[in-house]
C-alpha cells in the first residue's frame, strides 16, 4: 500500500433489520470511530464499506463477531466546497483512464438514510435524540 491510501473494510452482511446496526455495535464496543460509510444491497445481502480510524481493530472487532470483512485500499480527496469540486477531481481521474467504481463522502456527521417508509420514520424519530437536516439548512450550508 502506498503510504498516501486509506484502508477501507468492506463487511458483508445479510439483507435483514438490524445487520448494519450490529456492525456499528461491534466498532463502537471496540472504540474504533467511522469516518464515512456506504452501504449497498441487493435482495439477499448487502457490503457495508467503511472507512475508520482503526482498521487493524476494526477488522479483528469485526472478525471476531462472526462477520466476513475485506481490506481493500481507495483513496480520499478532501473536496473544495464550491459547485463542481466533486466534477473536477472526477475529471482529471477519469482523463487519466482510471475507472471510478464508487464515491462516497467522509467525515460529515451528515448521513442520508433510505428507508422503506419515509413518513414513518420521520414521526418516529420526530421525539428522539436526533437532530433532522433539512433540504433548506443542505442549501444553506454550502461554501
């Protein structure tokens, strides 16, 4: 690995409630922080990719705990925040003819979640410890 990439686990999980919950039960009980997340599905499972402070404790947290977990190494880019900052650093990539298989961001306490019932899960967590972003206050804290 060159001394520049950053590890990212890849943790392949069961399609079913509470799977990606359990993963970051184990990193936290194990004191390893998540820097930035992404996770994909299909109809049967799902790879919870992450990006911690941790890795080797990541992975030996998450071993130990039952799950299937790769290394892999990726690059991270800390972005302008100006309209085309993503665009720019993707174009100067992709001209060099390397394929970009996936983006995600890091660091951000900003986390978008997709969930069957939108509406739902807004009333529930309308009364909880979380603090909800809106579209107008993503707007507004831009550059």
């Amino acid at each position: 690995m060159s001394d520049r990439a950053v590890k990212q686990l890849s943790v392949f999980i069961e399609n079913k409630s509470g799977r990606v919950s359990e993963v970051t039960s184990v990193l936290g009980d194990a004191g390893v922080n998540i820097r930035g997340f992404s996770v994909s599905d299909t109809a049967d499972y799902g790879i919870l990719r992450l990006v911690v402070d941790d890795p080797e404790a990541a992975e030996e947290a998450l071993r130990s705990s039952g799950f299937t977990v790769r290394e892999d190494d990726v690059i991270c880019i800390d972005l302008p925040d100006v309209p085309g900052g993503l665009a720019g650093v993707l174009k100067l990539v992709a001209s060099a003819g390397v394929n970009i298989e996936y983006v995600y961001s890091l660091v951000s306490t900003y986390v978008v979640i997709n969930v069957a019932d939108v509406d739902r899960a807004l009333h529930l967590l309308s009364d909880k410890p979380v603090r909800l972003v809106s579209q107008e206050e993503l707007a507004a804290s831009a550059g």
